[in-house]
C-alpha cells in the first residue's frame, strides 16, 4: 500500500527549520504527506491573518489554548478554518467529503491548538 496526499510529494534537503525554531538536518527524502510542523505553520498564518492581536497575547502558548481563543465558540468558524488549513497543505489534493465531516466533529472551540494540529495533520493520510 502507497500512502500519499493526492500526490504531492516534498522533496526536503539539508536544514528545515520547525515551528519551534528547531533545526533539524534530514537528508534526501521524500515525504508522501506533509510534516506535522506544516500544518502548525499553517494554521498559525491562518490565526495571525483573522486575529493578530490574539495571536500576539497567546505568545509562545498559542498550541496550548483551545480554538475558542482565537474563535470564539463558533463552530461555523473553527470548521472554515480547519477545512481551509488542511486543503492549503494537501494541495493541490482535495479533502474527502467525509474526511471533511469527521474534522467537524472533532475539532471544536474546546479542542487545544495543540490537538487540532495532530488531527489535522493526521487527516492528510490518503491510502492509494
């Protein structure tokens, strides 16, 4: 079985730097999904896009409050910005209706940023 994300593939050399501004050194790989670090870098640019000053106040905590701090309790919201972050670093793949549904339900404004990043990123497993 072939795991990929509507196939894109990254193609990463020498240092990659994550969210956490740790460098790490890998060598010649290809990835068949993107790194969990992407979807964070992702979703942050998204965060600091529709709230800035929320994202200033969260600081370095941002991946420890829940969505609600950056949304409210608005659903609607939370599910727009975790649908439109998870196609962002999938593309140019689609993300299946039902994927789509699950995300729904089970990322709310309860869900630490933290969490919502693991779900996301596990969402782009696609089995070919």
């Amino acid at each position: 079985m072939k795991w990929n994300n509507g196939g894109r593939s990254i193609d990463l050399t020498n240092e990659v730097k994550d969210t956490e501004g740790t460098v790490h050194n890998y060598e010649k790989e290809k990835s068949i999904m993107p790194w969990e670090s992407e979807v964070a870098v992702a979703l942050r640019e998204r965060i600091r896009q529709d709230d800035e000053t929320q994202l200033t106040a969260a600081g370095d905590m941002w991946k420890e409050v829940p969505f609600s701090f950056f949304y409210g309790n608005n659903d609607k919201t939370i599910d727009a910005v975790v649908a439109d972050v998870v196609e962002s670093t999938i593309s140019p793949a689609h993300v299946p209706t039902e994927v789509s549904k699950n995300l729904e339900g089970l990322i709310g404004p309860a869900t630490l940023v933290k969490k919502g990043i693991k779900i996301m990123w596990l969402a782009t497993f696609r089995a070919e």
